[in-house]
C-alpha cells in the first residue's frame, strides 16, 4: 500500500431507529473515491435487523412516508455478522490510506464504527487500537466540512442547504447507494474549492 494516495470512503446508512445500542442498521452503501471525485469502488448491502434490537415507532413511522426507499433498505437482508467482514476486506483492497467520510460523521460513522466492532473486530477510527486497522485517522465530517468551506453560520451547516449541482444533481432519495454517491460529489466539490494547497508540515517554526 503506498500512503502517497487517499481513498475517501464516502457512507450513508439508513436505520430503523437512531441508536445503534438500541435499533437495528437496515442498509448502508459506501463510494470509494479519489480527491477528485473519481469513484474507484461502491458497496452497498441490506442487513437484517438484530434480534436484540427494536425499531423506533417515531422513525418507522417516517419510514411508511418512504415506500421506495424503505424497500430498497430492507428487500433481500443479509445477517451483519456476514456483511461487516466482507465490508472489511472491501475496504482492505482499496488502494492507499484510507479514510471514512460521512455526512455527519456523529451518526452515520457511529453506527459503521459500533457495527464493525461488533462483528468485524475492527474500527471506524484508526488510532493505538490492538485491533484490526483499516481506516487513518478519525475521518471526515462532510457536514462540519461543507458547513465551514461555505462560511455558514452553524444552525445553517444542514447537508439541505448544500446547491443541488454540488450533488451532481442526485437527489437525496433515502437509498443509501444515492445518497453516498451524492455525498462523494459534494466532497469532490469541497476539495475543489479548496484549491488543496501543498501540504507543509508542522514545525515549530510555523507557529513563531
């Protein structure tokens, strides 16, 4: 693996509830991509609800206002405990470091991250973990990043807000594979304006 390259792995979940302690994860898609936007790679899966866990009457009633979307995150579940391990190794053969991405990382990263420990004995965030390593870092909110690079105030930072054409016009369906893939243009979009100045490390003397 040569660490002159970054893969974002850009991921949108959809649920039956807002804990991962107390609900179920229903589907998720994850788009490899470069800086650019270039899509090196997609994942996407239906996992069956855990046993152990029960869905949320407020969320499945929004759920019933989603008919598309609803059967698109529950037809054809595969159990977690199978899934997440493929998921790993997916992620294992991207090339370079690679870096989980969500819109915002508080939840969607939340419920990959309590998912892959669960059933993959791995992480979300890379750090001085004895376990399994297949992210650096601890990735990238895309929703505190747009928010920031368009200069918004924070109660106005809502991934809603975003222009469409930063989407690359996908609509924000609920389907998990639409709203990665949407989310990876809108980083796209963000990198660009960045202008990604050449990277100068830190020394002392940049801060006298």
């Amino acid at each position: 693996m040569t660490d002159d390259i970054t893969t974002f792995v850009v991921t949108d979940i959809e649920s039956d509830g807002p804990s991962p302690l107390a609900n179920s994860m229903l589907s998720f898609a994850s788009v490899a991509c470069d800086i650019t936007g270039k899509v090196l790679s997609e994942f996407e899966c239906v996992i069956a609800p855990r046993a152990d866990r029960k869905p949320s009457p407020d969320t499945m009633a929004w759920w019933a206002t989603q008919p598309e979307a609803w059967k698109a995150a529950t037809t054809d579940p595969e159990p977690a405990e199978i899934v997440m391990p493929r998921y790993a190794e997916w992620v294992d053969s991207l090339p370079g470091l690679h870096v989980f991405c969500a819109a915002p990382m508080i939840f969607d990263g939340l419920w990959i991250d309590h998912y892959l420990e669960t059933f993959a004995g791995t992480r979300v965030m890379g750090g001085p973990f004895k376990s399994r390593q297949i992210f650096r870092g601890g990735g990238v909110c895309l929703y505190t990043m747009a928010g920031a690079m368009r200069g918004a105030p924070y109660l106005k930072w809502g991934m809603q807000r975003v222009p469409a054409e930063w989407y690359g016009n996908i609509v924000h369906s609920h389907k998990a594979i639409d709203d990665a893939r949407g989310f990876a243009n809108v980083l796209a979009k963000l990198f660009e304006l960045s202008g990604q100045l050449p990277y100068v490390e830190a020394t002392e003397s940049n801060y006298r």
